[in-house]
C-alpha cells in the first residue's frame, strides 16, 4: 500500500491556486490593456469624445480670469508689450518690466526706448527704437549690451545663439543690413543701393546670412533671397554672396526662417520654399488659399489655414507640414479663423472669443475662452501671453 504525502500533495494544492491567481491577473492587466488600446483609438478618431475627454479628464478648457493676471496702464501701445522665454516684458516710458510667470514683477531695466520693434529667441531679446537709432541687447532679465546706429532701424533679428542682425535706412544706401555677435561686437555691413530688405535672418551654426530682397524699381516687383558667407563678410565683403535665388516674376517675398539645422524656409504671397545645399525647393503652394494666414516660426514645421467647404457648413483646417518629410497633421477648427500665431512647437489659433493653441502633432494643448476677443496673442518660449485692452492673462502651456 503507497503512503500518501500529505506535504506534497498540500504543496500541489497551494501552486493550483497561486496559479489560478496568476492567471486571473494577466487577465485583468490584457483587459486593461485593450481598454487602453480601444479609448486611445477612439480619442484619436472620434472627435466628440476627445472633446468631452479634453474637457473633463485633462482639463484643457479655461476660462478667461482663473489664471494668472497683469494689469496693464491704459496708455501702452500693445507693440509695448513682449513674451519672450518664460518672461512678460512691459515697456513703459523707456523702462521695461519684465514679470515671470506668476505675474509678479521680476526686473526694471532702462532701455532709452519708447516705441520698440524687437525680435525673441530662446532668452534672448533685441529691441530698438522703431524708426530711430537706440538697441538694446537683453539676455534673460540682464542687458549684455547696448549700441547706436546710423540711419533709422526698420527691423531687428537674433538667431538662437544671441547673434543679432539689423536693418537700418537713410543713409546714402537704400538699406545697410548690421550684424553683431552675441557680445555686441560688430561684425560687418552688408550694403543694398536699389533693392529693398526685408528680413535677415542668421543661419543657427553662425555661418550664414540670408537676406531677403524686394525690387520695385522695373515693371514686376522682384523678389530674392541672398545668402552670404559670415566668414567671407569680416574679410572680403565684396565677394562674400554665396548664392543668390530669384523668385518668380510678381511674387512678393514675405519672411525667412532658418530651421532644422540650416534649412532655409522662405515664405512668399503664393507659397512657401526651402533652400537647402544650393538647392531652392517648394514645400507648399498656398496660391488658392482665400484665408491668409500661415506661419513658419516652427521648430522644422510650416502652418497654413484652409477652407473646406461641405454643404451649408464651412470646416478650417490647420494644416501642419513637416519640414524634413512634407508629410502633414491637421487640426480641424468649425469656425472662421481670425488670426494665427506660431513659436517653436506652439501654434495659437484664434476664433473671436476662443483661442486654440495646438501642437505640431495637430493635438491641442489647451483651448482659452473669454468675454471678449483678445487684442493680441504673444507666445514666448515657455509662457502664452493673451493681451486685452486694460490687463494680460498669463497661460502657462
């Protein structure tokens, strides 16, 4: 007779169940996975419930005065007022009031302008008289430098390692383009005697300037961009052009943009271009487009808005084109678009009283509303400043 072991057989029992324990919670985890799975899918494809999520799960509404608040005096023009990196700057009788992003008042600075024109990048800010001769170099909440220039300012740049260029007119040139290091030290001038620019923007390795050019003087305006060596430009200016790439007869050259390493994005009334290793290229065509608006201040991106069309009823779609591929992301919008503003990855679309601000992925990142349309939006790299008549709502994104 074959004794039984009671341990053993005890043994078997517990491993049965420990098992059947196991199996019940692979089983919970693979149906919560699925879940996961299924609601993503139909966050991504349903609209209206990616709205109710948006709204109630991420909480991507608010509303206009439950965040933070900066009261602004009645007589500021709002070109006065600036976003760049995570800071508000106010300028208020030639003194600039630069807030954080709690609203309170972090800097005073003495900057000897009164009606700026300025240009941001990363923590870097240029600002100048607008028509006159003073500029102000602000690196985070610090001046690195001043300068006075001859002729009068029509326009400032900086590149995102603080190398600032500057239009200027009135001299005995029709412009003189002014570029200066992250030090404030004078590089060069480039001079134009016929032609009228309009943009000069610096390449992101320093190498390069590229200078967009508009000429009236013939029957048909003619538009180019120029691209000059850096190094050349300190030492033999007059040979530095390194190219130059004329547009199509009547088409009016808009901006540039150096993104994604050193492409060149080149926006015109009709369409938007890129200059990459000597070669000119056209990314979109935005000729039949009837609302104006598109942007390339993106970080490897281009936006434009489009009109469709269906029945009694008119969708727009922001369509969001990838430097690098082409390829394309759109967010729809069920309502005229009043005006579009774009900075690195942040894209603010504004529809009367509601501003969307969206990513480069098309996904919105948070949807405003107020009582009243906002008079300006001003995107910083890390702060969203939504600009009113009497106060600025700070978003932080």
């Amino acid at each position: 007779m074959q004794l039984i072991d009671f341990k053993k057989y005890e043994n078997s029992i517990k491993k049965k169940k420990v098992n059947k324990k196991k199996i019940i919670i692979i089983t919970l985890i693979l149906i919560l996975i699925l879940l996961v799975i299924a609601m993503s899918l139909i966050y991504v494809y349903n609209k209206q419930f990616r709205d109710i999520i948006d709204t109630y799960v991420f909480r991507k509404d608010i509303q206009e005065n439950n965040g933070t608040t900066i009261e602004v005096p009645a007589d500021i023009d709002t070109n006065n007022i600036i976003a760049y990196d995570r800071y508000i700057g106010i300028l208020d009788k030639s003194i600039l009031n630069i807030y954080s992003t709690n609203g309170k008042k972090d800097k005073e600075l003495e900057v000897q302008i009164s009606n700026c024109i300025y240009d941001t990048e990363n923590r870097f800010l240029i600002l100048a008289e607008k028509d006159g001769q003073q500029l102000t170099f602000i690196s985070g909440t610090d001046i690195a430098w001043k300068n006075t220039v001859e002729g009068n300012i029509t326009n400032v740049f900086v590149n995102e390692n603080g190398y600032v260029s500057i239009i200027t007119k009135g001299t005995t040139y029709n412009n003189v383009v002014i570029i200066y290091d992250s030090n404030g030290k004078e590089l060069f001038k480039s001079f134009s005697s016929k032609t009228t620019n309009i943009d000069a923007e610096i390449s992101n390795d320093n190498k390069y300037l590229a200078i967009a050019d508009i000429d009236t003087s013939g029957s048909f305006i003619q538009s180019s961009v120029k691209i000059l060596s850096m190094e050349k430009a300190q030492t033999d200016p007059n040979n530095s052009t390194e190219y130059i790439y004329p547009a199509e007869s009547g088409e009016i050259l808009i901006g540039l943009e150096y993104q994604d390493g050193n492409k060149l994005v080149c926006m015109y009334d009709d369409s938007i271009h890129i200059i990459e290793n000597k070669e000119d290229s056209k990314l979109l065509d935005i000729s039949e487009n009837t609302n104006p608006f598109a942007g390339i201040n993106l970080d490897g991106y281009a936006v434009e808005v489009v009109e469709k069309n269906s029945g009694l009823f008119a969708n727009v779609d922001v369509e969001i084109t990838e430097i690098a591929t082409g390829n394309k992301k759109t967010y729809t919008v069920e309502s005229a678009v009043n005006s579009l503003k774009s900075k690195s990855n942040v894209i603010a679309i504004a529809l009367g009283t509601e501003i969307h601000f969206i990513d480069t992925n098309g996904w919105l990142i948070k949807k405003y509303s107020s009582s009243m349309e906002a008079t300006d939006i001003l995107l910083g790299e890390n702060i969203v400043a939504i600009v009113f008549s009497d106060k600025i709502e700070i978003i932080n994104l």
